[in-house]
C-alpha cells in the first residue's frame, strides 16, 4: 500500500535516511525500530511531506506522493500523528478535534467526534479542558482520535509510548490493535520501545542510522536474540 | 464637567487605538510579526477612499473601498513580502516592516501629495447637548464605538465559532501540526495579514474622519497603537481593546491637564512602566516573552 523505494533524505550535512527501501502493507501494523538518531522520525516526516527527501520514491497506492504537500496528504488518506507533543496545547481538546475533521479524506466512513470519544472516553470528560492540561497518555489519545477524524486509510504514529507510563502505552497499542482489526486501518508505527510495538505489529523493520538493517515478519524479528541485543535494546 | 468630556473623547479615541491595537495583534498570533507597516498601509487606503469620495462617490462607498483595499493590501505584502523572509531569526521580519513602513510612506508622497488634505466625517462633529451643556461625544464618536465594537464581535465570532478561524488559530499556534491536519497553511496566513489590515484601514478611516490626512498622519498611532497591544500582552485580542481604551483615556488625561505636548513621553512612560512591571502585558497568560 505504502512503498519508499531508495528514499535519502538529508538535514543539512547530516545523512539521516540513506536508500531507504520499505512497504508497508493494508489492513496491517508495520513496526519501524531503531535507537535514539536512527531517522524513524525522519522517515514519518518525509512520508508526510514535511520533509522533503533528496533522492528516491514514495507511493501510496500506486499514487507518486514523493512531492506532495503535507496538508494535500491527509486528503489523500495518510494521517501523520506526530508525538504527544502534537496537541495544540493552546485549543481546547474539542478545537483540536474539530481540526482533525477539516482534512477528512473521504475514504472511509465518516466519523464523529463521539466515535472517537468512543474509544478514549477520557476525552469526553475533558471536552472544554485546554489541551495543555491533558497528561501525557490524554495527550496521545486525543493526537491519535483527532487523526481517525480525518478517516485515514493509513496512520502514521510517531511514538505513541513516549513518556507514558507503561499501563497507558498498553491501552494506547490496544486500541490501535483493535482499529486495525475491526476496521481494517493500516498502521505505520515508529517506535522506541521494540518490544511493545512487536508485540502488535505483524512486520518489523530495523533503522539504524538512517538504514534498512533489517526487515521481516515481526515475529521473526523479537526471536533473532542478536538483533534484539544489538538494535532493539531487550 | 472638564472631566466627563475628557473621559469621553479619552474613550472615543481609545477605541481606535483598539482597532489599530487589533490589528497588530492579529498579525502578532499569526506570524509573530509587530507589523509596523501597519500605520502607512491604513494611510494608504484611507488616500483611496478619499479618491473615491473626491470623485464624486459617496461617502460609504469610499469607506466600503477602502476597507477592501486594506483586505487585498494586507495579503499582497503577506503573499510578495513577508512570505519570504527568515521567520526564524525575530529581528528580521520587524526590521523588514519597517523597511516597508518607509517605502510605503514615500510612494504616498508621490502618488497621492505631501499636503494636508481634509477628510469627511459620516456623522456630524458636533457634541451632543444634555441640558444645556455640551458633551464631548459627537454622533461621529458613537458611530465610531459602535463600528469597533461590532468589528470585535465579529472577529471574535470568526475565531471562536467558524472552522475557518479554527484553521487560522491553529496555523497560528503550530504551523506544523496544522498543516498534517489538511490546513492549508499559506493561505491561512494570507488571511490573516488580509484581516488584520482591513481592521488597520478601519482604524484609519475612523481617525481621519472630520480632520486632516496626510502621509505622516498615521503616524502617531502606530505608537499609541503598539503601546495598546503591549500594554495588552501582544496575544490577546480583548487585552488590544483594553489597551487602546486605557492609552486612549491617559492620553486624554494627560493632554487635558498636563499640556498635549505631553502625550508622546507619556505613551513612552507607560510602555516603560509595562515593560518593567508586567513584561507579558495586563492580559498575557505567559509569564515572559523573549523577543
């Protein structure tokens, strides 16, 4: 569904993806892995075009997307959730909602607000709260339930466990488990924490230092002891 | 009696201040620009609505032109000017502003003159009588606290309750974050620049009204507006509205008492005094600003 082929993207003098070849299937949750630098970030930030890559190509559905402006993306059906740090802490947590249906891409079923609260029913109670008072695991849930209001076909989660305490980041896989499942999204998951995002995924792929260093069924990868040792860090 | 008609005219022309103040901010949440231009923009389209007028329209079409100029000003200087500058670097956008100020300024002189030219007022300039004394509040000056206040509201509605204010404001908190949402972002901005200088013509047309226009004559406002907005905490819009009231009514005060040749030091004592007691403004819900 979603394929980069010899993608490099660059910062400056820094090289942080270096031919970067990946597919990310539909209906399913492919896990990227890597320390700290590794350029998972990057490579979100150059899916959703707001970083623009030197050389290479990215497709999403047959469609070239490797030039294509961040704000056309989510119309095309890709939900970049960028970190907790996403929420506009200065709206309220419905503003911020009620943004994530302005992108809708009309792909999928339409949402409302209260489907989504559905989900995170936190996010109801805290309804008029200014954002900037949510915690870090409300924070992440309203990123991600402001992206499902966009109806994506893909979503692209940057780090959904950063920070949270680890029952938090537990709910937080589960409900992207269950959407996958019962509502066939296709999730690209970046993440530091190796073992809970193989725990849900069904490919993994491992980044270091903006290379492919290895990719297989996730599965495969948690029972390569090497791998875990030397990049995954359990 | 002095004073309830230094009051008066202290509130009148405070809501102008307001206006400007206004507009300033608006730029201020959406770029992080103080767009000094501001001042010669609104002169600039008060010098067309009186072109208008002089040719024989009337004067609520000169005043309906000039308030379009101000939309179509505010976004070509947004679209040709201040798209591409380092926003990265705060100085550089500022200095550009008033670069422009300059510029702008000097091709008034050439297009329109460097005379004083007298403006008309829609409403009469005379103060309203209660029991044989006159007020110092003219049908001019209530039509002129009327226009700002149903100006407020209006953008107030805009923000608050239209996706299209709801794009604006998040551009303006996180450009990023917006524009992976599907905002887009540029022309949010253009918006922005658009809108405010359509409130700085209004400012514009409301202190021209019934008195003389210049090339300078936007001048001074562009201080006491700044001062307003300051004094207000630069990001809140009903902070801009106190401030302009509060700079109008010590203004005033001051000219009334003290001598108007006051009034420039004292706009400048009560920046300073903001400045050192409350950096962040009356209003401002951060702390400190680094600028």
């Amino acid at each position: 569904m979603l394929e980069l082929k010899g993608v490099t993207s660059r910062y400056g003098p820094v090289t942080a993806l270096q031919d970067v070849d990946l597919v990310a299937g539909e209906g399913r949750v492919t896990s990227v892995l890597g320390a700290n630098g590794a350029g998972k970030t990057t490579l979100l930030r150059t899916i959703s075009g707001l970083h623009r890559p030197e050389s290479g190509k990215v497709t999403f559905d047959g469609q070239d997307i490797t030039r294509m402006s961040a704000d056309r993306m989510t119309r095309t059906g890709l939900a970049h959730v960028p970190e907790g740090r996403g929420v506009i802490t200065e709206l309220t947590v419905h503003e911020n909602l009620r943004l994530g249906l302005l992108g809708r891409s009309r792909h999928r079923e339409p949402l409302s607000v209260s489907d989504v609260v559905d989900l995170f029913p936190i996010l109801g109670d805290r309804s008029h709260a200014l954002a900037h008072t949510l915690s870090g695991g409300e924070r992440q849930m309203l990123v991600i339930a402001r992206a499902l209001l966009a109806t994506p076909r893909m979503l692209l989660l940057d780090e959904p466990s950063l920070g949270l305490a680890p029952r938090i980041s537990a709910q937080i896989f589960g409900v992207i488990r269950q959407l996958v499942e019962e509502h066939g999204l296709s999730v690209l998951l970046v993440e530091q924490n190796a073992r809970s995002a193989l725990s849900i995924a069904d490919v993994g792929i491992v980044l270091g230092l903006g290379k492919v260093i290895a990719c297989d069924d996730a599965e495969v990868l948690s029972a390569d002891e090497n791998l875990r040792h030397a990049y995954l860090g359990y | 009696m002095q004073l309830i008609n230094t009051l008066l005219g202290g509130f009148s022309v405070g809501m102008i201040y307001a206006a400007f103040a206004l507009a300033l901010v608006l730029i201020w949440q959406s770029t992080r620009i103080v767009n000094f231009a501001q001042a010669p923009m609104a002169m600039i389209t008060t010098f067309i609505a009186l072109k208008v007028i002089e040719s024989g329209a009337s004067y609520w079409i000169g005043f309906t032109v000039a308030l379009v100029a101000g939309l179509v000003l505010g976004a070509l200087v947004e679209r040709l000017v201040i798209r591409y500058v380092d926003h990265d670097n705060h100085i550089n956008p500022v200095i550009l502003t008033l670069g422009l100020f300059i510029v702008l300024h000097a091709l008034a002189a050439i297009v329109f003159g460097s005379s004083f030219r007298s403006f008309p007022a829609a409403f009469d300039l005379t103060g309203i009588k209660v029991g044989g004394e006159t007020l110092a509040l003219t049908p001019f000056s209530i039509f002129t606290i009327l226009v700002v206040v149903a100006v407020m509201a209006a953008l107030r509605l805009l923000f608050m309750k239209t996706d299209l204010g709801l794009t604006m404001r998040a551009t303006a908190f996180n450009r990023e974050v917006a524009s992976v949402l599907g905002v887009k972002v540029n022309r949010a901005l253009t918006l922005g620049w658009a809108l405010a200088a359509l409130v700085g013509s209004l400012s514009g047309l409301l202190i021209a009204g019934g008195g003389l226009v210049h090339p300078a004559y936007m001048d001074g406002v562009v201080v006491y507006g700044f001062v307003a907005a300051v004094l207000g905490g630069l990001d809140s819009p009903a902070g801009a509205v106190v401030g302009g009231l509060v700079m109008g009514i010590v203004l005033a005060l001051v000219s009334g008492y003290l001598g108007s040749g006051l009034v420039p030091l004292a706009a400048l004592i009560v920046l300073v005094v903001v400045l050192l007691v409350r950096p962040g403004g009356l209003f401002s819900t951060t702390k400190e600003r680094t600028v």
